[in-house]
C-alpha cells in the first residue's frame, strides 16, 4: 500500500512580499502573495501554509486584514503563524478564514 502524497507549500512573508532563504539567512524576495495563492489554487495543492516571519521579532501582532484577504482567496485549507500569542489571536485568525494556527514563540515562552 502506496502512502498519499500531500503537497503543502508553505509562504514565508517578510515585511512586504514572499520571501525565500538558506538557513533562515540571506532572504531573497521571490514574489506576490496573492498571485503565489492564486497559482497554488490552480495546482490543487493540498493546503497552503502561510508564516509572517517578522510579526514576532518585531513585536506585532498578526496582520488578520490581510490573512482575510489571502484566505478569501484560498481554496485549500490555510495555517497561518507569526505575532501569535494570545488566545484571542488565535480566536480571531479563524473567524478571518485560518483553518489552523502554527505556534511557536508564544507556546515556548507561555506553555500554558
């Protein structure tokens, strides 16, 4: 028996755009959000995973205008991560369209 293949990109936003990197190093832009989800829509990808690599060094909360619009424009189901760290962030990302969230920082530093 065959294990299924899942294809989940996963989006790393830094500031403005797309970003691409080797060890979390040396960033490079690689392009749109919306036209990348766009292109992951007509690929049928399993789900789409979408990280603000910034939100939680610089001390902001998720961007959930934003994370609305990507999700209103994604057919697949979405993890979103990055400035996370209450409840209520977490809350209020899946009333905008989140179907998951992607902890990290905040679990570590808060456990509970």
């Amino acid at each position: 028996m065959a294990l299924k293949i899942r294809v989940m990109p996963t989006l790393l936003y830094k500031d403005v755009g797309l970003v691409k990197g080797k060890g979390f190093d040396s960033w490079r832009r690689t392009g749109s959000v919306m036209q990348t989800v766009k292109v992951y829509n007509m690929r049928e990808v399993d789900e789409m995973v979408f990280l603000d690599i910034t939100a939680t060094a610089q001390n902001r909360e998720p961007d959930f205008v934003f994370i609305d619009e990507i999700a209103d424009e994604c057919f697949m189901p979405l993890t979103v991560g990055g400035g996370i760290r209450s409840v209520e962030d977490v809350r209020r990302l899946l009333m905008v369209g989140a179907d998951k969230i992607s902890l990290n920082s905040a679990a570590v530093e808060d456990p509970s």
